[in-house]
C-alpha cells in the first residue's frame, strides 16, 4: 500500500459504463428512494440476486461490479425495461406530485411570510439510518431520523438535512469463543454509496468549509444523498489538508473521549449551518434532533450579529425564534456534557463574535447560569437557545419537564414549555411487501400518503383471517430459514463442528411461537430479565400448549463493559445444553436484522426500567407487521396499550429497589407467557387460526400503523413546531430584526424591575363549603414598582388540593386590573373562577410576563407568587338538589 504520506496521489472516481437504455437505472441507484420500494429493490436483484446480497443491499457497488456483458445483455431485454421504465416513472411522480403539505397547508406553500419567505427546514442529526449499506448509524436515533427524512419526502414537507458522513461509521460485531463482543470499524467506500461529493461549479472540486478549532482551521468537505425529494448533506473531515487528528474527527460515530466529542459536534452544528449556506440553501426553522448538533446556535446568534449589529442577547431572540430542539434522552447522564476549562479552549475566541462574555456563553449551556461548577449541558443550551422543544413520548415529556423544571423556577412542572410529539416509524420502510401489497387491497393504494386518514385504517378488518393468518406464518417460516444461516454462519466463525452446527440451526423451528428481542445492550433495558429463572424459562420453552422459541439481536457500546457482560451471559445462557435449543442470538444487529425479526416475529418483547425508554420504536415496526408486544409501560407503550392490543408487564408501577422491580417484573413475565400468550397463540378453531390472536392482530393494523407513523409524526412536527417556528421566525426576524430586539429590550426590562413585583394582599369570597360550578371572587393588591400592568399576568391558580395542601388538576384564571396608584405601582386585579370537580380544592395568585413573541407561559426566573397567608382551602360539594 502506498500512503498519501509518501507521495502526491491523484484520484479520481471509477462508475460502470451503461448503455444508454439503462440510464434511469443509475438515477434510481443514487437516491435513496429505492430503499422504501421494493418494485426498485426488485429491480436491483433481477440485474443479479447474489451480487445484490454480497454488497449488502447496495445498487451502487452492485452496478459497478456487474460485468459489462450483463449491462449490455439487460439494455436489450425488453421485460426488463418495461419494469425499468415502470419503476422509473413511479419515482418520478413521487418527486413531482402534488403533495399533502401542498394540499393541507396551500397558504403556507404559495405566500410564505408577510416579508416574502418560503418555509424551509434544515433538520440536524448525528446520525442516519436509511438502509443497511450506509452504515453512517448506531441504533434507534439514527433510524429514526431516516425515518424523518422518508415521511418528509412522501408528505412533501419543505425540509433539508444535515449529518457527519463517517469513514468507518459504527462498528461492526462479532463474539469470540466465550461469548465477548468483538468490534472491528471496516471504511466505508464512498465510491460505491448512494453518495456524492457537492462539487464547484467553476472549479469542478468538491465544496469545503471551515471551522474554527484551537490554533487552526478545519477543513470540512460536503456531500449529498437523495432521500427522495430530501437533500441530506453530510460533513466529512478526512480532507487531505487537515491534520491526521482532524481528519478523524469524522471517523467514526461516537467514539473517541469528551474531547473527541466536542469536535464532531462542532463539525456538525457550526459546520453544519456553514455547509447550508455553502450549496444555498436558506433555512428559517432549524431543528436540532437531540443536543448533538446545538452548537449551530452559537453559530446562528454570531452570523444575526454580523448582518444586523445587534447585541448577544438580541441575537439569541432571533436565533431562538426558528429553532426546534427534541430531546430523545430521559436522564441527564445521557447529555453531552462539557467542562468550563474544554468550552473556553474551544470557544475563548469565539467571544468577540458572541458579543458575550465567557459568563453569559457557559450560562447557555447551564440549568443555573449563575453556578460556576457545573458542567456545560448540549440539552440546556438547545434548550435555552430554542423556543420550541419536545420529548419524543406522551410520558418522556412528563420526564423532560421535570428533568429541565430547574430552568424555569417557581414555574409548575406541567408548565415547563417542552411539549412532545411521540416517535413513529416509516411505514413503506418496515412493513412486508406482502403486508403492504394487502394494505394495497384492502386499505387504500395511498394509505401511507396522508397521515390524517385513520378511518380507513378499519378497512382492515375486511382481510380475510385466512389470509392473514397464512401471511403471518410465510413470515415466520421465512425468519426461521433466514436466521439458520445467519447463525450457521456464526457457528462456523466460532469454530464449531459442521455435525454440532447443524443441530444446532435445526432447532429452529417455523411453526413455533417466536419471542424477538432486539436493541441497543444497555444494562437498563435488561436484556437478560427473562433468564431470571432458568428452570421456569426452560418450563416455558417446553410449554404443555405449545413450545417458545426466544431470537435475540442487539450491541454494546464499545465503552460499556456491563452491557457486553450482559451479551455474554445471554450468549452462554444459549449455549448451555439444558436450553440451547429453544434461544439464539444473532450478531451484527444492523437494519437488515432489524427487518427480518420484526417482519417475524411473534412476540415484540421489550423490559426497560420504567421512565428510562424515551420512546423506542422497535415495537411499532413490530406491531405494523402483525407482530404482538409484551412490554414494560413506557415510552410510547405507555400511550398505545389496551388489553386489545397486546400485553403488559404490570401496570406502570416505579420501584426504588432495581432489585425489587427485576423480582417483581420478571415473575409477572413469566405469567404472562405461562397464563395468556402462549395458551392464546397455540389455541386454533377447526380450520387452525387462532381467532383471539388474529383479532389482536388486526387491532395492531387497525390502530398502530397510522397512529404510529412517521407520517403522524411529520404531520405533528409540521403542525405545532415547524410552521409555528416559521411565523415566529418571520415576525421577529423581519425588518432587520426589529421586533426580536424588542423583545430582547423588554425581557431585559423584565428583568431589571422583576425585584420589586410583588402581591400584597389577596381576598376571596370562599366559604368552608362551596357548590360546584359556583363563582369565587378574587381581588389581589400587587405592586409592580415600574412595570405597567399591560406588560404582566395576573392570574388565579387553582385546582385540587391533596393531604399536604399542594394543588393538582390546575387550571388558569386572568385577572383584570380594576384600579390603581400609577405613581407608587399599586393596582388592584379582581377576577372570578368555578370549581369544577367535587373534594378539597384551593388557588393561589401568580404574577407571570405577558408577552406573545414568548412560546409557554414564562420567561426563566420571572414568577412571582402570593407568598403571604396561604389562602384556605375550600371542600367542593356537589349542590343539594330539590326532588323533582
């Protein structure tokens, strides 16, 4: 091998010489749209099936490997280019149709904003999983924001993409003879990926730019995919200019230390914004996916000063104003989190451009800007650089409120401004083909178009049971012959006797109930629960109605020593003679995996500690392809399960002692199967359907698939972040940012006379018992020193009331100011709620800022309350009424 070190090598790029008719079958290849069609996969395995699977599903390497007698021996076939033509129009409408977002939200599409823009997104993710041959992803995160890409694509959302494009991407898995994960980090080649580098048009090179680390300049190259009609724009270090260090900032995802770290991550956010610019494009709503890219705001806030001479604080307003933070995490040890020292090694010189003190840029990245000892938090600062944010699960949002509550203090918990938009999945991407050739049928030909569609969804309770119970057991027969070889390959790697692989591969078994576990192997989503019990686990495998088989799939991080323990314990628990025929685990988790066993599987089995699973999407895949889940009651289970449609381990019980709760929900696992599952799945009427199971199924159809989509989710994200994001954007932003300096003026003046807001005094009319629905008066004398009362709320807070005299079941009340002393800042505000609910209830009174450029119902720091006598609660009764 000859190194660049050693001399000057000239390169250039190598593609397969098609013959004119084949042309349509290179544009195909190069966007990603194949990867959710499989008339385009179809295609790519007619040119030639084994070559399809060597490459690993990549019609690029497949293309450039295919001898030029095959190219020239399919440009005259004639059945083939009719079904490339076939193919190839379909592609093209999907680019040029008028879209949902086109037909839903026409006014958005054709006048923009009052000064002129057009909403466009640039939507930022550390990784992308679009198909198993662009290995630029590690698990759930990354699958999910391909996911993104497909739905924005179909449902025509304005929306472009920033990533890291990683040399070696994630690692690739294997275990040795005891059972250990290996890793090894084969490159990526980028001459054979659906990739291309964004090249000058005048120079013909590929587009670079640059970012500021200690002491240098990094030079950054820009590439694109086509996700449809998606641009994703991926940033790769690996120039020749750069240093050996710096090229492999991108070399991997997720490796390296702290330090390591923060530069992809400032790759991503500051180059990231740079790179849009770059190839122009012009976003107005940015949306930061998990805190890995918020670096872009600091880039944001410099480049508003630069072109409007404001101040930091007037340019973190208008920053904030278009950007859209969603946090995946559900503990704080899951943040990326920087020391003082590391920051002002990275960003010393970014001060003069901030316009900020070193003080004012670590208080971004703090819950309490004032401590000097914590540590810089990627959360907080999209956070406090974003007005809008979300968790990914109706229940993560509840844990996101209370995990950021310390920003906004005195403000309730339920009042926090982080809403949530609960995770799906891309439909066309996971469903079988056979599946969604039924939905064809059945449903609509364009049920995954339009996410607002539900009704049709009961169309699929027209499937016949026969069909679909024929359907189900295809999948399993054609899991089972899948993962034979799979795990024949293992075996062999391992160095096991062809007699004793053999045996081993012939215990799988197509007609048996298949439990699928697959995830990422971190210890608090305990992948070994089931085996708590290895006698009553081996009972269940042997099950007097019928026997379970267990497949298991999943990686550690490199770094995670407890989650590789539990792989190995999982892999030896397999291994053992006493159960080896009735559990397997396949390595490499990828998406291919990930598709065959959720396309397979019976039974979705997923045990997280409660509260720790932010959303998962696994299960969804599962559930859309007749699959039955069996999971602990969080993230977005927590929200879809009814009894109809699966099973639960518990009832969404919390236990201080993980012990406990290991004993407590393992023993409710095993009943579950013992008691309900596997008596449902092997109980068959007459002609061998399993009625219960089939109605399970349907209801899975029926409710998940177009609740859990990320046809939904776009939808969602388009509706209450996206076009909310573009209006706020566009009136603070417009006219030089006007009114985002205003703002910044009024919340600095908020701020200066905050200190001298209080209430002084609060009358009600209660009773010790009052009726329901009857009106309570309130008056409340405050002093709002040089504040005017049009620039502040005064409200009733009231609710229910429990043991220790807290309130709950809030609901909010405006007060009206009703006279005053302007000179001195008193006034009077009087106002009136209605108990609506029988039992002890109560109120306080609030001061909060009025002002609607500010999404929520505060400004951090800035809520006063009566602090005085705490006002009586009242016992609400229902009315006695008169007889007749």
């Amino acid at each position: 091998m000859l190194h660049s070190s050693q001399a000057r090598i000239h390169t250039f790029r190598v593609v397969p010489d098609l013959p004119e008719p084949l042309q349509p079958v290179q544009e195909l290849a190069h966007n990603l749209w194949w990867s959710w069609h499989p008339e385009a996969i179809k295609l790519f395995k007619r040119l030639d099936r084994e070559l399809w699977e060597s490459t690993g599903h990549n019609p690029v390497a497949l293309l450039g490997q295919l001898s030029q007698e095959a190219l020239d021996r399919f440009a005259n076939d004639r059945s083939f280019l009719s079904a490339l033509n076939e193919v190839h129009a379909r592609f093209q409408y999907h680019n040029e149709r008028r879209s949902w977002f086109e037909r839903v939200h026409q006014e958005v599409c054709e006048h923009g904003s009052p000064n002129g823009q057009s909403m466009r997104v640039a939507y930022f993710c550390a990784e992308f999983g679009l198909t198993e041959c662009f290995q630029i992803y590690s698990g759930g995160l990354g699958c999910l924001a391909g996911d993104h890409l497909k739905s924005a694509s179909e449902l025509g959302i304005p929306l472009c993409a920033v990533g890291l494009l990683y040399r070696c991407g994630y690692f690739h898995q294997y275990l040795n003879a005891e059972g250990w994960q290996q890793e090894h980090y084969p490159e990526l080649d980028t001459g054979n990926l659906p990739v291309q580098r964004v090249r000058d048009d005048e120079t013909g090179e590929q587009k670079r730019v640059h970012v500021e680390l200690p002491g240098r300049m990094v030079s950054i190259g820009i590439w694109r995919a086509n996700v449809g009609r998606v641009p994703l724009y991926l940033l790769d270090t690996n120039m020749p200019e750069n240093s050996l260090e710096d090229r492999d900032i991108t070399r991997t995802l997720y490796g390296g230390d702290v330090e390591h770290r923060i530069k992809q991550e400032i790759v991503l956010g500051v180059g990231g914004v740079r790179a849009l610019e770059a190839v122009g494009e012009r976003p107005n709503v940015y949306h930061a996916n998990e805190g890995h890219a918020a670096f872009l705001s600091l880039e944001r806030i410099t480049r508003i000063r630069a072109e409007h001479g404001v101040s930091f604080e007037e340019a973190q307003q208008a920053c904030a104003a278009g950007n859209v933070f969603t946090t995946h995490t559900p503990v704080p040890a899951g943040i990326d989190r920087f020391s003082p020292a590391l920051m002002e090694s990275y960003f010393a010189d970014w001060l003069p451009q901030l316009g900020a003190s070193f003080d004012d840029l670590l208080g971004l990245g703090r819950t309490n800007p004032f401590d000097p000892e914590e540590f810089f938090s990627m959360a907080v600062l999209a956070v406090r650089t974003s007005q809008f944010a979300n968790g990914v699960s109706k229940l993560h949002g509840v844990v996101s409120r209370g995990m950021w509550n310390s920003i906004w203090p005195g403000l309730p918990q339920h009042e926090v401004p982080i809403g949530h938009v609960t995770n799906g999945v891309h439909p066309r991407s996971w469903i079988a083909e056979e599946l969604a050739s039924m939905h064809d049928r059945y449903v609509s030909p364009d049920w995954q178009l339009d996410p607002r569609e539900r009704e049709l969804w009961e169309r699929v309770w027209h499937i016949p049971d026969e069909e679909l119970w024929a359907f189900r057991n295809r999948q399993r027969e054609r899991l089972v012959t899948w993962a034979r070889q799979k795990i024949r390959e293992q075996l062999v790697a391992r160095g096991l006797g062809s007699a004793q692989i053999e045996r081993r591969v012939g215990l799988l078994d197509p007609e048996v109930l298949t439990i699928g576990f697959a995830r990422r192997f971190a210890t608090y989503k305990r992948g070994n629960l089931l085996l708590r019990d290895a006698d009553r686990l081996r009972a269940i495998f042997e099950h007097a109605a019928g026997p379970v088989q267990f497949l298991v799939s999943g990686k550690a991080h490199p770094a995670d020593g407890p989650g590789k323990g539990l792989i190995r314990e999982l892999d030896q628990f397999a291994l053992d003679p006493k159960h080896q025929h009735r559990i397997f685990f396949l390595e490499d988790y990828d998406m291919d995996i990930a598709r065959h066993l959720i396309q397979g599987c019976d039974i979705w089995l997923n045990n997280p500690r409660r509260g720790m699973e932010a959303s998962g999407t696994s299960g969804m895949k599962a559930a859309m392809n007749g699959g039955i889940n069996c999971s602990i009651l969080d993230g977005w289970w927590d929200e879809a399960y009814t009894p109809l449609l699966g099973f639960s381990i518990g009832h969404g019980e919390e236990y201080d002692d993980p012990n406990v709760a290991d004993e407590i929900e393992g023993n409710a696992l095993y009943d579950l199967f013992e008691r309900q599952i596997v008596p449902e799945f092997y109980t068959r009427d007459e002609a061998g359907i399993p009625l219960r199971w089939i109605n399970r199924i349907k209801e899975n159809l029926a409710h998940l698939t177009p609740e859990f989509s990320t046809n939904r989710m776009l939808a969602d994200y388009a509706e209450k972040y996206y076009m909310p994001a573009f209006h706020l954007q566009s009136r603070l932003c417009g006219e030089g940012v006007h009114e985002a300096t205003e703002l910044a003026i009024q919340i600095h003046r908020l701020r200066q006379y905050w200190g001298n807001v209080s209430i002084d005094a609060v009358h009600s009319d209660t009773e010790a018992v009052v009726a329901i629905g009857r009106d309570i008066h309130v008056r409340a004398e405050v002093t709002l020193g040089a504040l005017r009362p049009d620039e502040l709320r005064v409200e009733i807070y009231h609710g229910t009331t429990d043991a220790v005299g807290d309130l709950a079941h809030t609901g909010t009340e405006e007060m009206t100011c009703t006279g005053g002393d302007e000179q001195h800042g008193r006034f009077t505000f009087e106002g009136r709620f209605s108990p609506t609910r029988s039992g002890n209830a109560g109120f306080a009174v609030r001061i909060v800022p009025r002002d609607d450029r500010v999404v929520g119902t505060a400004i951090p720091g800035l809520v006063t309350w009566d602090r005085g006598e705490i006002p009586a609660s009242a016992e609400v009764r229902e009315p006695v009424r008169a007889a007749g």
